[in-house]
C-alpha cells in the first residue's frame, strides 16, 4: 500500500512520455535515462547500505555481558553485606570471602567502566559519572570494612577468652561457691548482651563486675578475676563499636547507585534498540522502494531481503532463548502464553517451553490476582509498564519474586516484555532493612558503651604518627593527649620504645592482620605492663589498644613462687598421679617413695604407658585415656596387677585436663577388696542360714496345720450332725473357734518367714466387712467373759458393707491388735473403733474438721480406720522402738511374764 503510489506516478509518466514522444527516443535521452536510472540505483543501494549498517550498530553479546556483569556487582554488594553480618554474630570466622568479594567487585568496576559501543555519547558520559559515585562510595565502604574487621577481631578474641578465664578463676576458687555463682551469672549476662541489641543488660553487668571486684579471693585467683573482669569490660565496649560500623556499613547507598547505573544503561539501551529499529524500517521501505523501481534486481533483492530476514530471525531467536532474562508474549484479554524463551519457563519451574505456550495463563501463577488487573490497567492507559514487582507460584507450590517490563500492542491485543527473579534481592533487602532497624535501635546503647571503655585507644599512621587518641583512664598516658596527637612516637617516646612501636606498625600494615605485644614501660615514677592488640584499619593506618596488665603480671610472679609449695603439696598426697598425653606418653609423674609401681625406672616423664604397664593394662589405659578426652567426663576403672610376686587390685581415675592431656590418678584398693570380699562371704553365710531358718518354719507350720485342720473338720461335722443339745453346741463352737485361732497362730509363724524371706504378696478379693467384724467379735467373746472383761465393736452407722483389700492380711492383723489387747488387760474391757473416710477432704466450710465428710463414688479408694483402746497397763513412750522387733519383749510383758510377741511384728510387715 505504501508503494502502490509511486508505482502509479511512475505508469503515467511514462505513458505521458509515450504520448508526446511517439517516435525513438535520442541518444541523449537514452544516456540521460541509463545515468539518471544508475545514479537512482547507486544512490539507492548506498542508502540502503547506511540504513542496514545502522540497524545493526547494536552488539547484543556487549549488551548481555554489561548487563550480566551489573548484575553481578549487585549480588557481591549482597554477598559482601551478609558476610558482614555473619561475621558480627560470629558465624564467619574467617574473612577471607569478604576480602575476595571486595577485589571481583574492584575487577567489576573495571570492565564497567566501558560500556557498549553502541550507547551515545551522552549515555557514555552518564554511566561513567554514576560508576565514579558508585565507586567513591564503594572505597568509603571498604574502608568502614577494614575498620570493622579489625574491632570485631578484638570483640571476638575478647568472647572468646573470658568463658576460659572464668573456668580458671571458678577452678582455683572451688571452695568458694558465691564466686563461682556469680562468675556464672556473668558469663550469662555478657553472653545475653552480646546476642541482644538491648541496654537493659549493660547496668547489671556492671554491678555483677562490680561486686565481683568486692567479693574476697585468694591472691591467686585475684589477678584472673581481674583479667575476667577484663575481658568483660573489653565486650562491653567493643561490640557498640563493631555494631556501629557495622550500621555504617549497610547505611552507604550502594545498591541504589547501582540500581541507578542499571535504570540509566536500560534507557540508553532501548534508545539504541529504537535507532536501530527505524534504520532498519528505512532499509526495508527503501529496498522495497529500488525493487518496485527495478524489475531486474526486484528477484535477486528479495532473495537476498528474505534470506538477511532469515538470518536475522534466527539470531533474534538465537538471542531470544539463550537470553538471561524471562521474554515472554501473552494475550491481553485472557492472558494466554503465546510465546515463551526458557529462561521464562525455567522462573516458572517448568523444564521447557511446550508446558506453557498455548496451554496456560498468566493469571494461574499470580499470588495476588489483583496485581494482574493493576498491571493491565496500567499498561493500557500508558501503552507500557516498567519495573512492575509481584509475586508468583511455581509449578512446585512454592512462591518467588519477581520484576517485569513490558508493552502494549492495542492493534493485536498481546503484550511482549521481559521478567527477572529478583526473590534474592528481596530477602537481602528484608535483612537489611531488619539489620537498619536493629542498628537504630541500639545506636544510644553504642554512644553510651564507648564512653565506658577503661583501655587506651590510639590510630597511627604508616609514619608513627599519632592520628587519634581516646582514654577514659588518663592515669594510663604517658603523657597528656595533647602532647601526643600530631606528634610521631620518635617525638613522644624515648628511641628505643618508638622503634619498638614503629616495628608493630609497619608489621600489620605489610601483613595485614591484628596482632598482640605485651611490653613494660615507666608511666609516671611507676613500671607498669602493657598488652596491646594492633589491628589495620586503612592501608595507611593501624588501630594500637591497649590495657594495664601490670596486675596480671604480679600475678604471675606470685605463682610461680607458689609452684613450689603446690609441688610439695602434690608429693604429699599417697596416691600415684600422672599427667599424659593423648598418645600415652607421660608429662609428669608424682608419687611417694612407698607406693609400689612394677618398674620405677619405665615410669617417668617422657617414658609412655606401654612402657610402664603390660600390654593388655596399656591398651585398657589408653581405651579410657581417649574416652576421658572425647566425652570431657571423669573415667574410672579396677586393674589388677603383680608388684614383686604380689597381686594388687588398683583404683583407676582418668579425666581430661586440656585438649590433648589428661590426669590419672591411681590408689591401691587391695586392702578394700580384701575386707569386701570377707563381708560378702559372710553376707552369704548369713543368707544360708536365713534360709534354713525359712523353710523350718515354712515345714513345722505345715505339720502343724495338717491335723489342727482334721481336728476342724469333725468338729463342724459334728456341729452340722444336729444330734446335740445346746451346751454341746456351744462347747463345739467354742472348740472350733479355739481352733481357727490356733491355725491363724500357726499362719502368723508361716507369714513371718515369708515377711523375713522378703516374698509377702497381697491378694485383693471382695468380700463382707461386718461379717469380719461379727467372726472376730464371736472369736474373742470366750476369753473375754474368762476375764470378766468387756469387749466392745463400735461401727459408724454408715461403714461399708463390702469393701476390697486382702482378706486374710486383713483379719491377721486385727486379730493380733485385738488378741494382744485382750491379752494384756486384766479388768476394764478393750474397745476397737471403726470409721471411714475418703483420701481427699473438701475444703474451708466441709472439711471433716467442720463435721461435713466428702462421699467418693464406687470406683474412689476410701481409708478405714480400726482403733483399739484397752485398759492394760499401756506401753511406755521410750519403748516404743522395740515394739515392732522380732523377739523382744516390752518391760511391760517382762513383767508379767508373757511370751514374746509376734503380732505387733507382723502388723507392722505386712503391705498397707
């Protein structure tokens, strides 16, 4: 349509030229028309040229490498802020990955600072200047990296050393508990302080300091505790400093200048794309324009338009799949998937492009289907939609993040664009803006800590040159800070001290690790030692804190002088000790002249243990050596060995003392075992004859219960006969009722050899509880009316009538309480009281106290309560002890010449 025109003009011009110049044409006009029309022709294929040089100015392997390696540099800023964070909360402990990340980030920036030939001049000019912000910011960020590196280092050192240094102090304070509690409670305070980003804490560590400094200790343990405190004070101090670094940190802009270098590069990249696209308009409308104009090439030119197109959609499509980035095509309306590169089906979490072209819809993967509708509103009052974030299913259930362009083509009713998974960008940005949050949180916290740090604090440069200087204590400067700041140590110092620190300085700057150096110098009219922790914090610059350890060092005098009483002390003690190392080999051996070992020449210092014992008792050694390490738990075993054609048994004790050391402690137990193995004989013989003992009662009560039942048979038979009057019924029943009381005598001698052999068992049967109570009250009425006492049962109206509980035991045991009473009693009479109640009692108003009883249901257990009351002579407080022994008799019964009693004996075996 756009040719037919011109076509047209052309038809009729030479019609017109045909009609007013019907004869031959002259040469003139013929060579006019062939130069005219070749002139047409070159001038056509030149400009078809410009155009197709133009269209192709875009370098798409330049554009994807610039755009991969601006990527890049976002996920090492990414990278370089969680290894930060890792390594403040001390899960990096090593900082390599962060020093590696910051040179791939410095070669980055490099490659960047080229950018593609085919973005302008001016887009040239911008992207450099935004990569010179990015990189300013970036050499101020490794600085506050160094920086925080270092002060962490020391923060770590400090975490790492105090819980060693409370172990020691609480270790030399064992007889001291409130030391050892408070240690304890400090370590966990300073511990929860260091994990928390609260200030709540900071107070009580003090006062737990504090009272740990007031709280009496041997001259010993004084310089640890001192040094623990130390420590303390050190994390205290140090970690508001390594968090404000640390805020510092993931404060810089970084990620917004580079989203900024990226949002430049991707408009200056769609200008180029569209310069392209309008040269390559201009190349075809001009090649189709020569085509209609020349009939000869028209065949020959489309051939060859065809076959470039042909190319060109094979490297478009080329471009198209291999692309690091989502293309996508969908239907406006429906948001059906017409095209797809398998970059986009991978984000999806499809394996290729044939699941979702043509069969789904852009609306199934959308978390929030509103963001769908937001999108296509947008793209439909603006033509396009640029950076849209939204979130999205994969086919395997779980959700990403994602950010995609695109534009409207109204005329078709699709829209093409481009997608990006940004899910790790978004969880970097959540943890930074946490971590931000967190940094406020306790920036007051970090301003208040610092002021309290108790060490003096110096920066120096490369020159000795004291840059910074911060005291708390000015009792610790060698001189004023005035006179030391802008000065160099050469200048503040005497020669050979400020070599001495000269040195250190020049050794971290060329290392570029921290280092600690101890050292003595005179501050004032006093020597005082020195530790000091040099750290880099700039390739120019060190960080030198240092404490007063003059303390520890006396300290450290004083044991030293100690060593040789604790040695005497140690020589003192009568068993072997041995200090070995994991590979057997003795470090120290201590023991008396009288202890007796198989070969003292093989025992001592540098000999092993394989050496010293037979072969069999050292791999037995070593076996607990290596336990005793691995569990950190104390190891204790027997061994057996012949010393001079003597047998002797050994108490072993093995526990670990370092990693790589144990102490062994060895005492002679033969005279122990000896004296155990003669109580166990005579444990045994003991046994013997307990058991003899059982089975002669177990048979004489057999023999005895054998004709006592006969005798109770007849007599019932008799009873049931019918032919007595009633005197000889009564005298039967009086007989038969003597009788069961002599077999329940019988039955309590059998239940005592069972109660002594340890083999009583209760046997739970339902049965008549006031049938009981009528059996034993027709028992004992005889004896009683012999007496002329009175026997008296008195029940609560409303006791059970039937109850569960041993039967047998039961009876046993109230006849013996009855039969003991009755047997003791002379006039008077003897009164047995029963009652009952549940085990729980209602409260306040119905308690029993209040005469309101609780009623259990049928399933609840009750306690009834038997209660015998005699008028005997009664039994005297102090020998209520012996009252439950077998065969011994209560002044009372000695008195009167009664017979021991097993009853009281019994009652008191049997189960409850």
């Amino acid at each position: 349509m756009l040719t037919q025109p011109p076509h047209q003009s052309i038809e009729k011009s030479q019609s017109a030229t045909s009609d007013s110049n019907p004869g031959t044409r002259s040469p003139f006009t013929l060579i006019a028309s062939s130069f005219a029309s070749s002139l047409l022709l070159g001038g056509g294929v030149l400009g078809c040229l410009f155009f197709w040089i133009q269209s192709q100015a875009i370098n798409f392997d330049q554009h994807s490498q610039y755009l991969a390696h601006l990527r890049q540099m976002q996920e090492i800023d990414a990278r370089i802020n969680q290894n930060v964070l890792l390594a403040k909360d001390g899960l990096l402990t090593y900082y390599d990955p962060i020093v590696q990340e910051i040179t791939a980030l410095e070669q980055l920036q490099v490659e960047l600072s080229q950018p593609p030939s085919f973005i302008n001049a001016q887009g040239q000019q911008e992207l450099n200047q935004l990569l010179q912000i990015q990189a300013g910011t970036w050499r101020e960020k490794e600085v506050l990296i160094q920086q925080f590196l270092s002060r962490n280092a020391v923060l770590r050192n400090s975490l790492s050393y105090l819980p060693v240094s409370i172990s020691t102090v609480i270790e030399q304070s064992r007889m001291n508990p409130v030391l050892a509690s408070q240690l304890n409670t400090l370590l966990r305070n300073i511990l929860l302080f260091n994990l928390s980003t609260s200030e709540d804490l900071a107070p009580q560590i003090n006062q737990d300091m504090q009272q740990l400094l007031a709280t009496p200790t041997s001259a010993d343990s004084r310089a640890d505790l001192e040094n623990t405190i130390a420590h303390a004070r050190q994390i205290l101090n140090t970690r508001p400093v390594v968090a404000g670094f640390v805020n510092q940190i993931m404060a810089l802009p970084t990620y917004e200048h580079s989203e900024a270098i990226v949002q430049a590069y991707d408009r200056y990249y769609e200008q180029a794309l569209q310069t392209s696209n309008t040269h390559r308009l201009g190349f075809y409308l001009l090649s189709t324009v020569l085509l209609l104009g020349i009939a000869a090439n028209i065949i020959s030119k489309l051939k060859a338009s065809a076959l470039v197109v042909q190319q060109n959609e094979t490297k478009f499509r080329n471009i198209f799949e291999n692309s690091q980035v989502g293309i996508f095509r969908t239907r406006i309306e429906d948001g059906l998937i017409l095209d797809a590169n398998q970059q986009f089906a991978h984000m999806l979490g499809f394996d290729s492009t044939e699941e979702i072209v043509g069969r789904r819809r852009s609306a199934e993967f959308y978390v929030n289907l509103s963001d769908r509708q937001r999108a296509v509103k947008i793209l439909r009052t603006h033509g396009a939609i640029q950076n849209f974030e939204t979130q999205f299913h994969r086919q395997d259930g779980s959700t990403s993040w994602i950010l995609y362009s695109a534009r409207q083509n109204a005329e078709e009713g699709y829209m093409e664009g481009v997608v990006t998974d940004i899910s790790e960008l978004k969880r970097v940005e959540d943890e930074r803006k946490q971590v931000e949050l967190a940094l406020q949180a306790s920036e007051a916290e970090l301003r208040s800590l610092f002021a309290a740090m108790t060490e003096v604090i110096l920066v120096y440069d490369r020159e000795g040159r004291c840059l910074k200087l911060v005291a708390t204590n000015p009792n610790l400067l060698i001189k004023p800070t005035e006179e030391q700041v802008n000065h160099t140590v050469y200048e503040t110092l005497p020669k050979e001290q400020a070599e001495f620190y000269h040195r250190y300085i020049l050794q971290v700057l060329e290392t570029r690790r921290t280092i600690t150096v101890e050292y003595s110098l005179w501050i004032g009219d006093r020597l005082r030692w020195t530790s000091a922790s040099i750290s880099p914090l700039s390739d120019n610059t060190v960080l030198w804190v240092s404490r007063d350890i003059t303390s520890l060092k006396d300290a450290e005098t004083a044991l030293r002088q100690s060593e040789a009483t604790n040695r005497a002390l140690i020589n003192a003690i009568p068993d072997l000790l041995l200090r070995v190392r994991s590979d057997g080999t003795y470090l120290d051996v201590l023991h008396s002249n009288q202890y007796q070992v198989i070969n003292r020449n093989q025992l001592s210092a540098g000999t092993s243990v394989y050496d010293s014992l037979p072969l069999d008792r050292a791999q037995e050694r070593m076996h607990y050596i290596q336990q005793a390490l691995q569990t950190r738990e104390l190891q204790i075993y027997e061994q057996q060995l012949a010393i001079d054609d003597e047998s002797h048994v050994e108490e072993v004790r093995v526990m670990a003392s370092r990693d790589d050391e144990a102490v062994i402690m060895v005492r002679d137990i033969t005279d122990r075992k000896q004296a155990e193995e003669l109580l166990r004989q005579s444990v045994e013989a003991a046994e013997a004859a307990n058991r003899a003992k059982s089975i002669f009662l177990a048979n004489m009560s057999h023999e005895l219960r054998t004709p006592l039942n006969v005798i109770l048979g007849f007599t019932q038979l008799m009873i049931r006969g019918g032919a007595l009057n009633s005197q000889q019924q009564d005298q039967l029943n009086t007989i038969n009722r003597s009788g069961e009381h002599l077999l329940t005598l019988i039955n309590d001698v059998l239940e005592m050899s069972k109660i002594e052999a340890g083999r009583v068992i209760l046997n739970e049967s339902d049965f008549d509880l006031h049938s009981l109570l009528d059996w034993l009250y027709q028992m004992f009425q005889i004896k009683v009316q012999s007496k002329g006492l009175q026997l008296t049962f008195e029940r609560e109206s409303d006791l059970p009538h039937y109850i569960r509980t041993d039967e047998t035991k039961l009876r046993q045991v109230l006849v013996n309480l009855v039969g003991n009473a009755v047997k003791f009693t002379d006039k008077g009479g003897v009164t047995l009281k029963i009652s009952w109640m549940p085990y729980h009692f209602a409260p306040d108003s119905d308690s029993p106290a209040n005469g309101h009883r609780l009623f259990t249901t049928p399933n609840e257990a009750i306690t009834i309560q038997f209660v015998v009351e005699d008028t005997g002579p009664g039994i005297a407080v102090a020998e209520l002890d012996r009252l439950f022994k077998p065969f011994v008799q209560t002044t009372r019964a000695t008195n009167r010449r009664r017979e021991p009693d097993w009853g009281w004996r019994l009652v008191k075996s049997l189960p409850n």
